[in-house]
C-alpha cells in the first residue's frame, strides 16, 4: 500500500492508515538492524541530501544511519558552515543542491513551515526534520513506536506531555499522533507555557504533575526551550524543577508503573533527574534505536512515491 502523500510534513498531513504502515514497515526494518548484517539495498541509487539549518544530534544522526542502512548515497549540509552564512537564501541553496540530482531531501530548519514552503518549489520529496515550533513528524513516529511495542498498541493508552508545551514541535507532532491513533493525551506544564489554543487539539491540561502522573500509563518529559524563548516564562529553572521535575521521590510516591520517555536532549536535573532518566521505566535509549528502523521505514516508504 502506497502512503497518502509524497512528503513527510507533519503528522497533521497524514492519515492513521500512514502511521500503521510505517509502524508495520519499521517493525522489519527493526528486525534488520539487529541482524549481524544491517544492510539491506532497498534504496540503492537513490540519493539524500541532510539539510541541517538547526542543531541536532540524535535526528541527524539517526537519518544518516537509516539512509546507510538502505544503502542510500547521502550528502550532508550543516548551515553553520555554508553559503547561508554569505546571504544564499533558503531556496537558492536547495536548488543548487538538487541540481547535483538529489532525489530526496531530509530537512530541519528553525522556521515554521519552512519544508511546506520547500514543497511548493522543488521536485525532490521532503521529510521535516524539525521545523521551528511546528513539528517533528519523525520524532512522534518513534515515540509512538516505541509506546506500541511496549503496550502493544496506542487505543486507550493514556499520555502525558510534560513541560514547554508552548515551544514543542514534538508536543505537536504527538498530540496530532496520538490523537489519530486513539490514545488519550493531556498536557502539564506552568500555564505560561501551555498555548491557549491547546483546547482545539482534543487534549486535556493541568498544572499539576503528581495528579497527571497518576492519570497516564506513560510520560513524555520535555525539554524547556531556552534558546525559543525571548521573555521569562517562568522566574527560575530550580522554581520550575520544584514544581515540574520527575525525580524518584515523586515516581515511588506514585506506586505504580510508569513509562518515562524523554526525546532528548536531556537538561538532567531540571524536567528530570539523572536518577529517574536512568531507570529501568525510562525507554529513552529504546526510543533512540527505534527513531533508526522508523526513519528507515518513512524514507523506503516514500521513495516508492518518487
Ligand atoms: N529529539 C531530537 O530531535 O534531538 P536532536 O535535536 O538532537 O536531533
């Protein structure tokens, strides 16, 4: 079965019937990867450009390593030591790179909607890396992976979104997934930091961690995103982690079990400590090696769209 589209733009862009196909393909791409031989050449000649305008470790990486394991040809572009920094425009760049016959490109960038834009002008398919605030399309793909292999599937499941909500393209691309595939989603975080439009995305709020630590069979812990942030949203971090931090204290207290994700990067000691994001209920590493058979399955996925 062909996906609905030919891009990757946001999960908002796609259908359940998408999601449950790339769990599917992902489900053998995960079997692969743990095989003495990881390689398989399902895109042979077909090339990747890695188009970095923003930071980034694990999705970067993790792209790389899927495109590898496809034997994709990749090319790899880091804005901080391009043209861009000489005035080239966003557009410019990508066309001179897609004049080097690039079929496929793989994009982060600070700006929302900057992949939308680019798929109104190029050829080449597009995944979203990472748009500004907007979403991380690949980022709920494993998150949701990694919640169906250890609940066996999302209907009814219970998720909580911990943190800055406000400036999350992963809270985003979670609520849409979620919501799709039937689980249950609320929100927690300082009110300042949830968006007063949270009610349209079909999602509960509250201010309160320890009672929506009781009402979730699992917690996505986020990140506070400083460098998005040009006003005080909160007075201090070591404020913020008094009232918001997962510590093991507060999950003994629970007396339950509790699935902890986190999508990285960590700030230990602030949204979580060391002690709880090296538990036994933590699934972080999982979610990492997932991201690897998901990217793998949305790339081989949309290049039978080419
Ligand atoms: N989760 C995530 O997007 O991490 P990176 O910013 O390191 O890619």
């Amino acid at each position: 079965m062909p996906l609905s589209t030919r891009h990757l733009l946001g999960i908002k862009y796609i259908e359940r019937e998408d999601i449950e196909q790339i769990f599917e393909t992902a489900d053998n791409f995960k079997e692969v990867i743990n095989r003495p031989i990881k390689k398989v050449p399902s895109l042979r000649d077909i090339t990747i450009a890695n188009l970095f305008f923003e930071n980034s470790t694990r999705t970067r990486l993790s792209f790389e390593l899927a495109e590898k394991r496809l034997s994709a040809d990749t090319i790899n572009f880091s804005a901080g030591s391009s043209s861009v920094k000489k005035g080239e425009t966003l557009l410019d760049t990508v066309n001179n790179i897609l004049a080097m016959k690039v079929d496929m490109v793989v994009m982060r960038h600070p700006m929302p909607g900057a992949p939308v834009f680019l798929g109104k002008h190029i050829q080449a398919q597009i995944v979203n890396a990472g748009d500004g605030t907007h979403e991380h399309p690949t980022q709920a793909l494993l998150d949701g992976f990694s919640l169906r292999e250890k609940f066996g599937e999302l209907k009814g499941l219970r998720v909580a979104i911990v943190g800055d909500i406000l400036h999350s393209r992963v809270a985003l691309s979670n609520i849409f997934l979620l919501n799709k595939m039937g689980a249950e989603v609320r929100v927690c975080g300082p009110p300042t930091l949830i968006p007063k439009y949270i009610h349209s995305l079909g999602v509960g709020v509250s201010y309160d961690l320890r009672q929506t630590l009781q009402w979730c069979d699992a917690a996505n812990m986020l990140r506070i995103q400083l460098e998005r942030q040009d006003i005080k949203y909160f007075p201090s971090l070591r404020e913020y982690s008094l009232l918001y931090q997962l510590n093991m204290p507060l999950l003994e207290q629970l007396g339950k079990p509790l699935v902890i994700m986190h999508p990285g990067p960590i700030n230990r000691g602030v949204e979580i400590t060391s002690e709880v994001a090296d538990s036994e209920q933590a699934i972080i590493l999982e979610q990492v090696e997932n991201g690897v058979a998901v990217r793998m399955a949305v790339l081989y996925l949309l290049a039978g769209m080419g």
